[in-house]
C-alpha cells in the first residue's frame, strides 16, 4: 500500500465517522445535551469537513 491508498483509506474511514456524527444529529440524545456540548460537536463536525475536503484535494492531486 503505497501512501495514495492510505490517503484514500484515511479519508473513506473519516468520512464514514462523519457521517455516523451527522445521523447522531437528528437523534433524542443529540437534543438531550446541553447547548455547549451540541455546539463543540458542531464544531467537530466542521473540522471535520474540513479535514475531508483537505483530504480530496489532496487525492484530487494525485497523477492519473
């Protein structure tokens, strides 16, 4: 495995975690937590993103 299929491992097992974040979003428990704590997920849900849409260019990048 060379370091263009860790990358792309990498960001399939973050993108998967990313998503389990957002379902957890429209849950009971997610409304059950104080304002604070659903505001430092949804920070964590931008870094996120953020850290995804790194990881694509990145992969974007890569040579045919």
């Amino acid at each position: 495995m060379d370091f263009r299929d860790r990358v792309r491992a990498e960001k399939a097992e973050l993108d998967e975690k990313l998503a389990k974040l957002k379902a957890f979003f429209d849950t009971p428990i997610f409304a059950g937590l104080d304002e604070a704590e659903q505001q430092r997920m949804r920070a964590q849900d931008e870094a996120m993103c953020d850290y995804s849409n790194a990881l694509k260019a990145r992969i974007d990048a890569f040579p045919a």
